[in-house]
C-alpha cells in the first residue's frame, strides 16, 4: 500500500453548482475523511482497531496462569510481546520464550507454561491475543 493521499478533505468552492445544498453533506464526508486519514496515517491499534488485546500477567516461571478472554471469538492466536523480571525491570532476558497455552470453558486463557523462564522466579509477562 502506498502513502495516504495529500486531499483529505472535500470544499464547497469544488462544487460551485451545487452550493444550496452539498454543505449539509460534506461536513459528515469530512468529519469521517479525517478519521480515515488519521487511522490509517500510523493510528490503528491492537486493543481498539483489531480483534485483539493484550493483556500484562504477573507470572512464576515453571508454574501456570490464567486470564479472561474478552473478545467475543474464540482466540486463535497467543504471542509475548514483552517480558520483564518483577524484581528487576531493566534486566535482559536472554532466552526465547514460547507460550503454551490453551483455552478453556469458561472463557479463560491457560497459560500452561513458558519456555524460557527461570523455575521460581517472578515474571512480569505481556501478551498479545489474537482473535479469529
């Protein structure tokens, strides 16, 4: 996809023929014109413009979790997207982490375990759910 048009907006002086009557219409056409514009010009975002969210769990390496899924599809997708040690933010995590999860009947996500985590230690874990 190309860059965003450089007209974003329609004016009267375009429609000189029609200037009795296409005020009351391109007020709603530029009110949402600039909504576009604005979404689509780097505004989109997981929790609000896709059937996602994301969700920051505190975590135990070596034990499970579990949070509500609050979309009203079932989740076909789990990703971190951010992991921290609770007692030291700024530390570096060096290992990859993968996420087994599962989903449940009562419209719970189970975090089964994480690969990548120290037995014990306390997680600060972030994730993004995907729904489908």
């Amino acid at each position: 996809m190309g860059k965003l048009p450089s007209i974003k907006n329609l004016i009267i002086e375009d429609f000189p023929d029609q200037k009795s009557w296409i005020q009351k219409l391109i007020y709603p056409i530029n009110a949402f014109m600039e909504m576009v514009f604005l979404n689509l010009n780097k505004g989109l975002t997981f929790n609000e413009n896709m059937l996602a969210f994301t969700k920051e769990v505190p975590f135990i390496g070596g034990s499970s979790a579990s949070f509500k899924n609050i979309m009203k599809v079932r989740p076909v997708g789990l990703w971190i997207i951010d992991a921290r040690q609770a007692d030291d933010y700024n530390a570096i995590l060096s290992s990859a982490l993968y996420a087994d999860w599962t989903y449940n009947q009562n419209n719970e996500i189970v975090i089964n375990n994480i690969s990548g985590l120290t037995a014990g230690k306390k997680y600060i874990i972030t994730f993004a759910v995907i729904g489908g």
